[in-house]
C-alpha cells in the first residue's frame, strides 16, 4: 500500500511536469513529426503493457541501448528496483496526461491567446498566464486519472521491475501473487481498497473536468 | 501620427488586396461580413502575416515584405479590441486592465490604474470578475485594457454589435471621448452604416477584399462612386 502510493506519487509528478510540457507542444507548436510523436507518446494507452513493458527493458535493461550506459557508468541498473516501476507506470500514465491535457489547451479560445500577444506579452507569459490557468481542470483532471493509472499499474511494473517483496511488489502484484498463492482472503482485502480508492478518483477526475469559471 | 496599409493576403480563396493611409484620425472600415476588415486589423496587428505589403505604425515599419521585416504583435504596441472582447475570465478587471501594463513599472501601473478607473467608470469594479460585470462594463474595461500602455494606434474590432441600442449609442459617445482624451489614431470596423456616420473622421468602404472607396463620411452617403458602394451604405439601387 505505502509502496504503491509513493511509486504512483512519484510517477504521477512526472507526468504532470513532462505531460502539460508535451501536451503544449502538441497543442500550440507546429513541427514537423508532430502527429507521429503523439502517435508514439499515446501507444501506451492502447498496447498491452507487457509489450510497453518489453520495449522498457530493451531500453532500460542492464544491456538496454540506455541503461547500457548507465550501467557502464554507475554500475548501476534501474530494472527490479523500485524506480523501475516509477518508470512503468509514469510511460503508461502519460498518454492520459497528455490526452486530457492536450483537449484542454486546445479548447482555450484563440482570441483570449491574441489579445495577450497584443497586449505585449511573450508566448511564455501568455503559456503561463493565460493558457495553463484556463487549461487548468483538464489537467488537474489527467493528473488525478494519470495518478490512479500509476496505482493500478501491473503488466509492465512485473516485466522490468518484478515481484520483489518489499521492494516492487505494488497493489497490483501483490494481489496477483496473493490470489496465486491461494490467499483469497488478504487479495480480496486489496481488490475492494483498490476498487474504492479507483472509484474515489474517477470521481474526483469528472468534478475537476466540470468545474468551469 | 497615423497608420498605412499596403497588403496583399490569400487565404482559402479569397484575396485581401488593399491600399490606403489614415492620419490622427478615427476611420470606419465598412463593409458586409466577408469582406476582409478583421483580416485586415489582424495583419495590422501582426496576428496574421500578409503575403506581400507594407505595414507603418506611426512611422514605424511594423511589416515589410520587401525589406524582410515583420514585427511580432507584442512589438507593435497597437491596441486591439475584440469583437467579443476576450477579457480574460480567470482574472479580476483589475488583473485583467493591469495585464496591459507590459513595461511599465509597478508604481507606475499603480498611479495609471487610478487614472483609468476614474476615466472609465469602473472604480467599483475592480475586484469583479468578467462574468459577473455588464456588458457596457465590459466593454470599458476592454477599452481600459487595450489603451493601457498609450499604445500607437486603436484597433476595433466591431466591439459594440452584440449591444442593444441605447447601450451601443452610449458606447459611440464613449468612444469619440476615449479618441478625444487619447489623441490616437482609431480603425473601427463595423457593418453598421448609421454607425459608420456618426463616428467616421474617414471612412474606407470595403467589398470582396477590395477598398471600393475612400473619403468623409459625407462623400460617401452623398455621392457614392459605385452602385456596389451605393447599395452597401442601404441607398438602394441593386
């Protein structure tokens, strides 16, 4: 329980800085790739997450094409750690930061971002001061769904993290060993809290996302 | 003082090609919906770039194609007040008056807040949100907002059409005071013939991207050159 909710609140921080980031980059910019970026930062959300859970270890693993060099570094590897499943979950966590985000920024009215350009002020202060304040329910509503993602997160946590006890064994894995192990009574505990808990913050996310001005 | 307009601007179909030069001076763009008079104020203000032309602000070059110079809107200190306003509905009419006052130092903005709160009427408005004042209180904090930093030229944007009658005749006095007091250049854009003549200094008529004519308000209800400038001032004749 603590575990899982310092790896989701960790995550969680993540996403919020990375996906409002990314999601104004989607949004407002105007690049070359643009599409093809949000295809890739969105697969996550729709692949099952022991192939995301693949790709992180081709990536992160001690032989991955990053972790290699952190490990020849440091001599150090993130996978079967507890950042590890920070990891698993902020990837698979972000496409519904980003989505929610993205909505948002792209709802503010584009007279309100004019106005301020021609009162003087940069497109950073205009970002800051006028588009993320406007944004702000669509993204206090990704970071509170991002957040009970990260807490149910499961396939992709087992791939690179593992089931540690102690260490990575989150809600999630452990109530899968638990239910493996024959142990209905403690998972069962752990489904109906894990159940609430999702519930409480689905709820939170549409009162967030209706609250307007 | 003054502004002048050499642009040319293609966009989906239809071709903005325009020419004309106003002084100290509050000059009406006339036309019907379609016609180019907001595209027009947004290449002005820089909001859009024109595909070839010349823009000057009070003698500053704000756009030339031909010397490769396009000022950002942030740079061009023109006042812009939208059709619907767009105050913005987070801040306060305070926050949202002293959001203008890029540049100008805290004191400053203090002493200038005081100022314009008395000129404008909204002394008791000031704590208010955007949604919970007027319509005509909104437009005195719009033109508050956008004159705040003395900027070089007003650009109006059809700002009194979604008014009833009394108000919008309210807010035409109010406008020939605001042109009075700030003794800058003003660009009205509007549909509206009766409107047209009660504030144009110069009226520039517009259709189908075209300036159809120029000339005092007088010249051109009394003697239009063209049956199109004739049937868009309401004279019939179609």
């Amino acid at each position: 329980m603590r575990l899982s909710l310092q790896v989701a609140a960790v995550a969680t921080i993540f996403v919020v800085v990375i996906g409002v980031a990314a999601a104004y980059l989607l949004a407002r910019g105007n690049f070359r790739g643009k599409e093809a970026l949000d295809v890739i930062l969105t697969l996550p959300l729709v692949l099952p997450p022991t192939v995301t859970g693949y790709y992180l270890i081709i990536a992160f693993g001690r032989n991955g094409f990053i972790g290699k060099y952190i490990y020849d570094l440091t001599g150090w590897t993130i996978m079967f750690t507890w950042y590890a499943a920070v990891l698993a979950s902020f990837v698979v966590a972000l496409p519904l930061m980003i989505k929610t985000t993205r909505a948002a920024i792209e709802s503010v009215d584009n007279n309100l971002i004019d106005a301020s350009y021609t009162l003087g002020r940069s497109r950073f202060e205009t970002a800051v001061r006028v588009i993320l304040p406007l944004a702000k329910k669509g993204i206090v509503a990704g970071a509170v769904l991002s957040f009970a993602r990260a807490m149910g997160e499961f396939g992709a946590t087992l791939m690179i993290a593992g089931n540690l006890p102690g260490k990575t064994d989150t809600m999630p894995i452990a109530i899968y060993s638990l239910a493996a192990g024959g142990d209905w009574e403690q998972a069962g505990g752990m489904v109906i809290l894990l159940t609430l808990m999702a519930g409480v913050f689905l709820y939170l996310a549409n009162h967030y996302s209706k609250r307007v001005f | 003082m003054g502004l002048s307009v050499d642009i040319k601007k293609q966009v989906n179909g239809f071709l903005l090609d325009v020419s004309w030069e106003i002084g100290n001076e509050l000059a009406v763009l006339f036309g019907y919906s379609g016609a180019g008079k907001t595209l027009t104020l947004k290449l002005i203000a820089g909001l859009m770039k024109p595909d070839r032309g010349l823009v000057e602000s009070s003698g500053i070059v704000c756009f030339d194609s031909q010397r490769n110079i396009d000022l950002p809107p942030q740079m061009r200190c023109l006042g812009y007040v939208f059709q619907d306003l767009s105050l913005f509905p987070h801040m306060s009419v305070r926050e949202n008056i002293l959001y203008g006052a890029k540049g100008i130092s805290k004191s400053e903005g203090k002493c200038r807040l005081a100022e314009f709160a008395d000129k404008f009427h909204i002394q008791d408005i000031q704590d208010r949100m955007p949604a919970e004042i007027s319509g005509g209180q909104k437009q005195r904090v719009a033109f508050a907002r956008a004159l705040f930093r003395r900027p070089a030229a007003l650009l109006l944007d059809e700002p009194f059409s979604a008014l009833d009658r009394p108000l919008r005749l309210e807010m035409q006095a109010f406008l020939k005071g605001v042109r009075r007091d700030f003794d800058v250049p003003v660009i009205l854009v509007t549909h509206d013939p009766g409107e047209a003549r009660a504030l144009a200094d110069r009226m520039i008529v517009y259709s189908d991207g075209k300036v159809m004519q120029t000339g005092k308000p007088s010249e051109i209800f009394d003697s239009p050159q063209t049956d199109e400038v004739k049937r868009l001032v309401g004279m019939g004749s179609s």
